[in-house]
C-alpha cells in the first residue's frame, strides 16, 4: 500500500528547489577525496575516511547526544524540541566543537530545524562527516499516525501488513530528517509478567522472524539512500523476553542451543535476508555474561556467521550497567572499552561524554583496546552514514513532511490493521455479531471511553477513536450509556437497563509497558469485581479486552458468553472493535502468545520440549487459549493433508499442501498454521514449532488448497556436536487453525 506520496523526487535534486535547500558545501580541503565521491563504493568511501580521522574524531563518531535540551531555545518536554524552536550554535560549539558528533537522540525534528543542524554539524567539523538522527519509532513515529502496537501487528499474522506499517512508519520519520527508528522488538514473549510483552510480536520464534524480517524491509526499502526509507534497528538483542521472575533487565538462563534454536531465530532474518544495519545490544546478562560485554554474540554470531555490516547500538545505559549493576568493570573506563572490544558500537547515554570519549582514547594509547576494534566500530557507523546518502544529499525537503505526516494512506493502513488483529475467544450462542437494530446498549468499564494505545506512544496524538466512541457512531441510532465502573452498583444499575452489555476491561499505561511488570495476571483494580456483577445481571454480556499482555482470565472464560480480544489497536481502535463486534468486519485475528490460567503454569509457551511436565495437584496444566487460536463468524474444515519430501540429496523443499473449507454462510478469513515435529532427533526438540502459515479469505463453501514449501535448513537442529544438521528420519507435520491442530501426516526424509 505504499503511496504516491512515498515515492517522491530524491534527495540528489533537492538543491535545484531553493537557496534554502542548497546542499552544505563540502570542506575545500577534501574536495576530490575519495570518501566525498558518491559513486565509489561505500567500503572503499569508509576506508579512505577512516585512515584521514584522528583517534579523537573517532571517538566522537561512537557517541549519542541529547537533541531537546541541549541544542535548541525551547523544548516541549526533555525528548521533544517545541515545533517552533530555534537550533543554537553555540551550544553545538559548546558540546561539540570541531570533532562533529556520531548521533542525536531525543529531539523529533522539524525538517528545518534538521536542515539547521545538520548544516552547522558539515560545517564545523574538519571532514564534514554529517550527524545520524535516531528516534523511536515502534507503532509511529512522534506525532504521526498512530499504528496499533506490535501485539496486534502481529495477531494479523499477515507480513504485508507487517512491511506496509514499517514502510509508513519510515517514510513519516525520514521526512522530518531522521534516518533512523529503535524498531522492530524481536524478543520472544515468553514470560507474561514482563511490561515489555506489547512491543513483541508473541512466543513463537519462526512467526517472529518473519514479521519482523517484512517490517525491516518496509522500513529499509530497497536502498537506505531515499526520502521514505530509515535505518531499522532491530532490538533487544538477544533473548530479552524470558527474564528471570519478569521482572525488565533481569537475568536470563539458556544455554547455547536454546539461545542458537530458540532466541536467535527472530533477528537471523531481518540480518541475513533483511539486511538491517543497526541493532540495539540488550541490559541482561546470559549464563553471566552481559551482552554489551560479550564478544561470541556481538562478533562471532552477529557480524562473522551471519555477515552484520551495521553498528550495534548499546540500549539506554547498558554500558554503564556492566560497571554499576553487573561489576564486571571496575570503572567507567573499564565498562567502556569493554563494551567497544566486545561489538558495542556507540554508547546510549552511558556515561559523561567526556567520560566515555576519554576512556576510549586512554584504552586505544595503552592498547588495551586495538585499533581494529576502533575502527571496525567507526567504520560500522559511517557505514551507515554513507549507505543513508548523508555524505552526499544530508538535508530533507521542508515540503515533504506535510504529503506524508499522516497521510490518508497510512491513516487507512492503521485502521485495517486494527481490523485484521481483533481475535474472537469466545462466542457462544453466536452471541456475536451484535445486530444494529438493539436498542439499548451499557458501554461500562475503565478501557470504553479511551484510547488504549501503550507504551511508546502518547494517547492524546491522532484520532484516539475509543469503543464508546466506535459504538455511537457504528450504530448512531441506539441509545448508548456508559460508565466508568468506578461505582459498581451504579454500573450494575445501568447494565440492568440494557439490553446488551459491552464491557471495556484490561490494562494501560503504567500498569503494562516498559518496567511495569506484574507479578500476577489478573484484571487489575476492581475490574474482576465489576465483571461479575454485571454478569450476574443476566443481561447479555460481551468483554473486550484492551491489553498489553495475556490476563488470567480463567472466570470470564467460564462465564461470560463473548470475549473480543483487542489488544491496543491504535488510533482507529475503537472503530475496528465497533465494526467487529456489529458484524462488519470478520474477525481473524490468531493469539501469538499463550493465554495461561494461573501465574503458576509459567513459563507455558506451545513449543515447549516434550519431558516438559503439565501437571499439578490443582491444575490440568492446559492454557486458558492456545498460541494460534481465534474465532470467526464463520468456521473453516480442513483435510486432504499431503506432504511431499524432496528426493534423497536433491536439497530441495518439503511441500506440504491442505485444502481449507469456508463451511459456515458468511465470507471470512481464516489462518492456516503449519506445525512440525521431529519424531527422533540426536537432542530434544519441541514438541511441536510452528514452520509455515497463510492468512487467505474464503466466501461461504469454498475450498481453497494452502500450499506450504519448508526449506530444509528450518529442519536443522544444534546437536550435541554444536553443529546444525538436518538430520534423516521420520518427522510429523499438523496443519489446522491453531497450536492444536490434529490434522497430521508423517514423512521420511532421506539423505
């Protein structure tokens, strides 16, 4: 869905638009030298640089600044310049001097307020080595459209989405002069006590790597060098989403194999295939050993297996953290050279500038660091700086910001996603879809009248469509009361004058979202109370939930006849869950995360290994609601399973193929899922993992044939060798509309 309006004239012309555009001259010194010649390669461009910078400019290049506070006249908060602030040369003279700086962080440009620094930064320093803007840029970017978070992105199970969204997301960024955005999270969701569960993408490793490798290339592009393209930066390498008790930061305890099969299958795509020229290295430690601080993840894994040319980002303090936190650095010099050895390419205010800067330069005299580490970590960000064309065409065109902020296309893009991630739980009785002609509708709840959109994201920016709002202008006709649910016997009262009952339940910022974890699952507040009182009016009740993370919701399952999970959908929200709930729109939505029934059953991921034991004295061990599952209006059949392995030797794909059956009377669509076991394997492998799925729309009785094609290498497993193999023998495929499919066939595969 990428628009007209993305694809405007580049950068190259903009000097032939106006004086003010005029591109900054370069210094007359280094007129012919090779790293200024646009059409020379970028290594060679990169090589040429470094042997011409002292150890003080490079130092310089590996260093994050703070934008808002410190270099214009007026900021509307400590992350955001006000829009009609005025850049300060003098205290860019005053930070900086003449040694240029690496990248500024923490100030949402105006195109000319990036124009105006980004010119001062060429002109004052000695080799006019332009400055890199970094902001986030997790579901939209500053004030722009408002997608929904990365929780719904990924129940469409739909990586078009996926890459449209990083595609709009980019294109709202580079337009105001930033060029490069802190997303897309690829931790594995597998502990839902963690805040940070909203901004992943679920459990499931391959589901993972998949959409996170769509939204680096809608965000990257075919070429960095454009106007509508950023660089991506996945994050928080690596295995960040299983924390020890939850809790952000904490320790986390795999070994090699799990690290290798499990946590590191998400970012092998978006690096290998996607290309993504930046990552951002993690605050936990491994088996003890913090990844800022370890060289076998940053160098060996990253940059030498998997070929990684960008630069790795320390996440905000992560540096410091190996000196304060995790005292495997005696000082603040320690931690710094210890990181830049280890793969950490820039500092995310760590430490003083000066601090850090000087220790480095220390560390390079003593040579306790090498000078290869230096410039490989130099080299990583101009790299970067060349492959965006800032060396070349480093100012933006005032007057693209206004055809792309917000433009009609992402607006409609936000809202179809929104539409495609509602996931029915529960409907019985086909209570759902409500029909317009009702009368008297009870909105009740602390979610119906607001926006919920989560973390990294202000609630007042864009349309802020609420549920209360969706339901009265969907069906404008109705009578439709709402309260809060603050005073329970006043919202029991007004359910009891309804005729159907919507409760608006869950969580919101503070509660979910960066370091709010939990130690249990439960509505939070009095909203466990309310939802039984209401029930217990008898009226006809549907819950919709609006959340950051699965919610131990083991009543209301058992209860209440229709559940609508709708996570934080954005700024359309209210809209797709009005429109859903009345029957416009099909709901095909799959969970990507496990719902459990207690805090007790965790860690309960699917594709756990088969030794793992289920059973307790007061739990069968089940989840609430498998990975994968969701309801539609309709219902879907599957059958005639075949799966074809390739001939002995030949290397080629296994091909696996179902037909699916709209068998209900309205259109919808349905998730075909692909699971894969390993019947005998030389090490434990899960039971079963996810390798395959297509989200296709079917018209009432029609059958469509699903086609799945597996490459042999998603069959390899680490053995016992530290080696990966794709080992012959027999193995077992389901496909099915979740986790638990039953429909299954075995095939041999020979060598």
């Amino acid at each position: 869905m990428r628009s007209a309006l993305l694809l405007t004239a580049g950068f190259v012309c903009l000097a032939h638009l106006s004086p003010a555009l005029a591109q900054p001259s370069k210094p007359a010194t280094a007129k012919q030298a090779l790293y200024q010649q646009a059409g020379a390669p970028i290594d060679k461009r990169v090589d040429d640089l470094l042997r011409r910078m002292t150890v003080e400019e490079k130092v310089r290049q590996l260093d994050m600044y703070a934008g808002a506070k410190d270099l214009v006249d007026k900021h509307m908060d400590d992350t955001h310049a006000a829009a009609d602030a005025v850049f300060l040369p003098e205290k860019a003279q005053g930070l900086w001097g003449d040694l240029g700086v690496g990248s500024v962080h923490d100030l949402y440009p105006t195109p000319e307020q990036a124009n105006a620094l980004q010119k001062w930064v060429i002109g004052h320093n000695r080799l006019g080595i332009p400055a890199l803007f970094i902001e986030e840029g997790l579901h939209g970017f500053n004030t722009g459209t408002v997608f929904p978070t990365p929780l719904n992105l990924a129940a469409t199970w739909n990586p078009e989405i996926a890459q449209e969204t990083g595609a709009a997301i980019a294109a709202e960024a580079r337009a105001t002069g930033v060029d490069m955005i802190l997303a897309p999270v690829l931790d594995l969701a597998r502990e839902p006590r963690w805040g940070r569960v909203e901004e992943d993408f679920g459990e499931d490793p391959y589901l993972t790597g998949q959409l996170g490798l769509a939204y680096v290339r809608g965000a990257q592009g075919e070429s960095l060098n454009t106007d509508h393209t950023v660089v991506s930066e996945p994050k928080h390498f690596a295995g960040h989403g299983s924390p020890e008790s939850g809790t952000n930061t904490s320790p986390v305890h795999i070994g090699e194999r799990e690290l290798r099969s499990v946590m590191l299958k998400p970012f092998e795509p978006v690096f290998r295939e996607g290309h993504a020229m930046a990552t951002m290295a993690a605050y936990h430690e491994i088996d003890g050993i913090p990844v800022t601080a370890d060289p076998f993840l940053l160098k060996k894994i990253l940059r030498d297996e998997w070929g990684f040319q960008g630069f790795v980002l320390s996440d905000l303090g992560a540096i410091q953290r190996l000196y304060k936190v995790h005292h495997v650095a005696a000082t603040p010099k320690d931690a710094s050279c210890m990181a830049i050895r280890s793969g950490v390419d820039m500092q995310f205010y760590d430490f003083d500038h000066d601090v850090f800067q000087k220790a480095l330069i220390d560390c390079v005299h003593e040579g306790s660091l090498s000078q290869a580490d230096l410039d490989r970590a130099v080299g990583a960000v101009l790299r970067v700086k060349f492959a965006l064309g800032l060396f070349d065409h480093p100012l933006v065109d005032p007057s693209l910001n206004a055809r792309v902020h917000r433009s009609p296309e992402h607006l409609a893009l936000s809202l179809e996603s929104a539409r495609q991630s509602m996931t029915l739980l529960k409907n019985d009785g086909r209570l759902l879809p409500l029909s317009k002609s009702v009368q008297r509708i009870a909105v009740i709840g602390p979610n119906a009248d607001v926006a919920r959109y989560g973390d990294y994201e202000k609630e007042e920016n864009g349309e802020h469509i609420s549920l209360l709002d969706g339901i009265r202008t969907l069906v404008s006709q109705a009578t439709v009361t709402f309260d809060a649910g603050k005073d329970i016997p006043a919202a029991v009262a007004m359910a009891k004058d309804a005729d159907v009952v919507i409760l608006g339940l869950g969580e919101w910022q503070g509660i979910s979202g960066e370091s709010f974890d939990r130690s249990n699952l439960d509505l939070p507040g009095n909203q466990a109370q309310l939802l039984e009182a209401v029930v217990a009016t008898g009226k006809p009740v549907v819950l919709v939930l609006e959340n950051g993370r699965p919610l131990t919701i083991g009543w209301a399952k058992e209860h209440v006849p229709a559940i609508l999970e709708a996570w934080y959908p954005g700024e359309f929200g209210g809209k797709a869950i009005a429109e859903t709930l009345f029957g416009e729109n099909n709901p095909a939505g799959r969970l990507t995360i496990t719902f459990p029934r207690s805090v007790g059953q965790l860690p309960v991921f699917y594709n756990s290994d088969p030794s793992r034991m289920r059973k307790y004295v007061d739990d069968d061990g089940k989840p609430l609601f498998p990975f994968g599952f969701g309801l539609s209006y309709t219902t879907f059949r599957y059958d005639h399973l075949a799966a074809q392995p390739p001939a002995p030797g030949s290397g080629g794909d296994i091909v696996v193929t179902a037909d699916v059956t709209n068998t209900g009377d309205r259109e919808g669509e349905e998730v075909a899922q692909l699971y894969l076991r390993q019947d005998v394997s030389s090490v434990e492998t899960p039971d079963r993992s996810l390798k395959g799925f297509s989200r296709i729309r079917l018209k009432p009785q029609e059958t469509k044939t699903v086609t799945f094609r597996i490459p042999q290498e998603q069959l390899a497993v680490w053995n016992a060798e530290g080696k990966w193999a794709v080992e012959p023998g027999s193995y077992t495929v389901w496909v099915g509309g979740s986790s638990e499919a039953s429909l299954s066939r075995q095939f041999s595969l020979r060598h």
